[in-house]
C-alpha cells in the first residue's frame, strides 16, 4: 500500500472515531430534549441527508430492499438494533451514564469475535479466548461490586455486535445501507416525535427551546452521518487490523469526557474493573496481528 493512501485511511479513521468519542458532548448539549425526540430527529434527518446524496447521484436501488426477502427483513431488524443502540446511547449520556457507555464500546470488538465464532464459524486465536475472559471477569466484577450487571454497558455492546452481523449480511454500500436503514427506522421516529415520545404535551415543549438547541437538534443527522461515510472511507484503505487498533480510541474519549468533563461517579473499585477490560483491550489489539483461522 503506498504511503499517501496509508495516511489518507488513517486520518479518516482517526477522525471518524474522534467524532464518535466527543459525541457525549453534543448530547448534552441537547439535554433538554428527550432522548427519544433526539433519536427521532437523529434518524429523519439522517434520512433527508442520506437519500439527499443518493437521489444527486441518481442510485435509487436501495430503495428496492424489500424485493429480496431475506434482505428486507435483516435491514429491518438492523434499523431496529441501531435505533435501540442510538436512543440507549443518547439516555446514557444524558442521565449521566456517560462512563458506563464507553464500557459497552471497549467491550463491543469482544462481542463481535464472539458473533463471528457463533455465526461464521469463525476461530478465535489464543490471544483472542485471554481478552474475551478477561472482559468477562470485569463485567462479572462490575455486576458484584454494584449489586446489578452493567445493562447499560451491555445493551450497547450487544446491540451494536448484532448490528454489525446484520450489516455484514447484507449486499449494499456503506450509503445505501445507512439509507434503508434510515428509511425503514422513518415510521418509528415519527411515532416518537407524535406517539410516546417521554414529554407530555407531545413536541410543543421544542417551540420554547433556545434557537441554539433547536440548530443543534437540526444538525444531528449530519453530526452522526459524517463519522459513518469518514469510516466507510477508510475501511477501503486501511487493514482490518489497523482499523481495529484505532476503533478504541473513541470508548477512550468517551471514557475521559464521563470523568474529566461531567465529572461522573468513578469508585475505586471502577479501576480493578476497567484494568481487566484495558488488558482485554490490549490483547485484543495484539490478537489483529496474529494469523486468523476459520473453517469452511
């Protein structure tokens, strides 16, 4: 791979995952709305945005989803799980989970190895079976220290190792695939912004929101496309592995701005749990370089 295009793919991926790490402060921006009219807005947007493109660019076969069955129906139960993923995200950081919420995405590369070895009758390598018990023995450490298991650390990690299977099996671009998805979560975020979505009196309370929080709220189908089509891009240069040594940086911002900037809760007993997940992480990396096995 020659060095120009090597740096190009890094400095997409760096940036897309800087964007998903300093995503908590933009929502909190936008604490004053509920988390469900954020994801509503999140997905229309991204929806008028996405298709936007597309029509300019005259592709219209990602609208024809549905004719292949099996295809409508994994878009489907992937516009279902990222729409679940997104509003859980959202709640998390603004009920002051933020900490929580970048656990779920140090552990979500270890669910994923986990899906591929159940799915695709991929093999993990020795490196692989240390850090996923390694990351097992924090979140079981989690669950005794506090009395519950981490749902919200969970709930993302799990949700967005199902949503990566779904996307992997299906046959669109990075673009197409984020406008189906989109259109297909439409219905939902409009019964959101017009059904049970968790303020009384419906969306009237947005008319007395500040200008500001209302152009943020406009902009959130841009801010959470861009770091989307800057990853798509670099995923065409760069090698998995490298891709997979720089995701973590994003848990890693998450994990700083919950600390240092909300100035959340972090027990001592935070750093016996996360130390196991770091030293998963770590050997995770390490793993991307060995030789991966896989059956027939």
């Amino acid at each position: 791979m020659e060095k120009p295009a090597f740096g190009k793919g890094v400095f997409f991926a760096v940036l897309a995952y800087f964007l998903w790490g300093i995503f908590p402060l933009y929502w909190k921006l936008l604490a004053a709305v509920s988390p469900l009219h954020i994801l509503a807005f999140r997905i229309l947007f991204s929806l008028i945005l996405v298709s936007g493109i597309l029509f300019y660019r005259r592709n219209f076969s990602w609208l024809n989803i549905f004719r292949d069955k099996k295809d409508g129906i994994l878009m489907l139960l992937a516009a279902l799980t990222i729409s679940f993923n997104w509003g859980l995200y959202i709640w998390a950081v603004n009920s002051g989970h933020t900490i929580e919420a970048a656990l779920g995405y140090y552990i979500n590369p270890l669910i994923s190895v986990v899906l591929g070895l159940w799915v695709f009758k991929e093999k993990m390598n020795f490196l692989q079976i240390i850090a996923f018990s390694l990351a097992v023995i924090g979140v079981i450490l989690l669950t005794v220290f506090t009395g519950a298991p981490p749902w919200v650390s969970l709930g993302l990690a799990l949700s967005f190792g199902f949503y990566g299977l779904l996307k992997k099996s299906v046959k669109l671009s990075a673009l197409e695939s984020l406008g189906s998805e989109t259109l297909l979560s439409s219905p939902l975020s409009l019964l959101l912004l017009f059904g049970f979505g968790g303020q009384q009196g419906g969306i009237s309370y947005l008319a007395d929101l500040p200008i500001h929080t209302l152009l943020l709220l406009m902009l959130c189908g841009f801010v959470t496309t861009l770091p989307l089509y800057l990853f798509a891009k670099s995923v065409k240069i760069l090698p998995l592995s490298t891709v997979g040594f720089i995701q973590f940086s994003a848990p890693t911002l998450t994990f700083m701005v919950g600390v240092f900037v909300f100035k959340e809760s972090f027990p001592s007993y935070n750093l016996i749990v996360f130390g196991f997940i770091w030293a998963a992480v770590v050997l995770y990396i390490i793993s991307l370089k060995w030789p991966s096995k896989k059956t027939a």
